[in-house]
C-alpha cells in the first residue's frame, strides 16, 4: 500500500491540550457556575478515562457524587455547563497558551510539500480544532485539512472506531491507505477499530495507557538534534518521524 493520508488525533497528540488546557478551562466553567468542584491533575487522569467533555461531566456526578443543583434536566444542565467550559478554553488557545508538540509542524508542513492528504479525527469540540491550528499553524491552516470529523458528529466517541469512519469516508479512502497518529489506549481502540495502523506519541497522561494493538509507540515524533525514544511496536528508522520514518513503519 501506499501511504496516501495522515489522520490527526488532537487532545494529547497534536498538543497537549489536556492538564493546562480542558482541565483549566473545566475548573473555570465550575467556579463561575458557583460549583465547589475541583479537578485537579490526578483526578483529571482518571476522568479521562472517559472522552467527551459533556461525557466526562457526567461520569464525575455518577462517580463521584459531587454537590450539584437541583435542575429539571440535568442533561441541559450540563451541555450548558460544558458550553462555558468551551468558551474558557477557546480564550486559552486565542492566548496562544497552548504550543503544537514537538515535530508535528514539521511533519504537516512535510506531509503537504508530499501531496499526502489531511485529516482529524477527534472527540473534541469542533471549534476546538480550528481554533488550536488557527493559533499554532496560522490562519488558513484548517482548510489544509480535507476533513475535521469531531466532536458530537457521530454519537458514539472513542474508543467507538466511528470517528475514523467519518474521516475516512470523507476522504474516500481505505484504511490501509492512511496511517493515523494517537496518544492514548482509547484513541487506539478507535483507529486500530477502524482498520488505520496507529503511531502513537505518548504523554505524561497517557504514558500507562495499553496501546500494545498500535504499529509502532514513541514517546514524541522528536526533532533534529532532538531524537524520539522508541517504546514498543516497530522501531521507526532516524532519529525523529518524516515520512520516509513513516513509509519504513508500513512497508
Ligand atoms: C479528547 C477528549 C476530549 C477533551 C475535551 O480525546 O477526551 O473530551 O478532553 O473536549 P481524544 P470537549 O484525544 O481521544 O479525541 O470538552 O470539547 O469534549
Ligand atoms: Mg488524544
């Protein structure tokens, strides 16, 4: 096969967007809401478990059972909470307060200069994306991507592989045509559920996380001069990811 698209992960893949980013902007979203809830970092670990922001509210009330008002529909109730929460954490990305991670610049700017087709595949909002590559790869960056499939646009989010269906019957092409970039034990299920061969790029969150079904495991796509360390899988050649690293990990 030959490669023909990268599928982009974003949370935890393309920035880590996770413990500075949603984390904050979700505690923002409860003090405004006159909630006593705090999220801090290890208990963000464990509620990212779940994926989805509405999803992940509700699974901290049924787990937890924290202090909440008493509201006809908590369902409302909650998609509004989790629209403020947007709101705090689209005012972080306009703060240029979350950079792209190491090499994946370098590797868009490479897969484009190729002709090698864009895409995302996410849990998050929408907005999210277009505001994060907006404020890392500049203005027209989202339209590099023949299609953003995120957030609510399938029901069922990752670890469900539905997310890459869409992306992939947007780009009309098949699985095995495409290799897609993950960080985490759910964003694999999705990929590896859908057919994609996965290179994963761990982080701090998801560094435990069982990703054993993904082609290759790195800790970075790495830089020049600044080497990726290799974790399981197929050994990438070179010292950072291009897309000769990533043809070698297909062939
Ligand atoms: C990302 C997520 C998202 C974000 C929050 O997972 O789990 O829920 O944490 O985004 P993945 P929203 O990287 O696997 O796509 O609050 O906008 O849902
Ligand atoms: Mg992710």
């Amino acid at each position: 096969m030959t490669l023909q698209a990268l599928i982009f992960d974003v949370d935890g893949t393309l920035a880590d967007t996770e413990r500075d980013g949603h984390r904050v902007a979700f505690n923002r979203a409860f003090a405004e809401a006159e909630l006593d809830w705090v999220w801090d970092v290890p208990t963000y670990g464990e509620l990212l478990a779940v994926t989805g922001g509405k999803e992940r509210i509700r699974y901290f009330i049924d787990r937890w059972a924290p202090s909440l008002p008493d509201v006809a529909d908590q369902d409302a109730w909650i998609a509004e909470l989790h629209k403020a929460k947007t709101r705090h954490y689209l005012a972080l990305l306009e703060r240029h307060e979350i950079p792209l991670r190491t090499g994946v610049a370098r590797l868009i700017h490479e897969a484009r200069a190729a002709g090698i087709r864009l895409a995302i595949a996410t849990t998050t909002t929408p907005e999210n994306v277009t505001v994060l590559l907006r404020s890392t790869l500049g203005e027209d960056s989202p339209g590099w991507f023949d299609v953003i499939s995120a957030g609510d646009i399938v029901p069922a989010k990752k670890p469900a592989p539905d997310i890459f269906h869409h992306a992939l019957e947007a780009l009309g092409l098949a699985p095995t045509d495409c290799l897609a970039l993950e960080d985490s034990a759910n964003g694999v299920r999705a990929s590896i559920g859908a057919g994609v061969p996965t290179l994963v790029t761990l982080n701090d969150y998801t560094r435990d996380d069982d990703v054993g079904a993904a082609l290759s495991v790195v800790d970075q796509l790495g830089e020049p001069g600044q080497p990726f360390t290799h974790i399981a899988g197929r050994r990438p050649p070179g010292e950072f990811i291009d897309l000769a690293a990533l043809r070698a990990l297909l062939a």
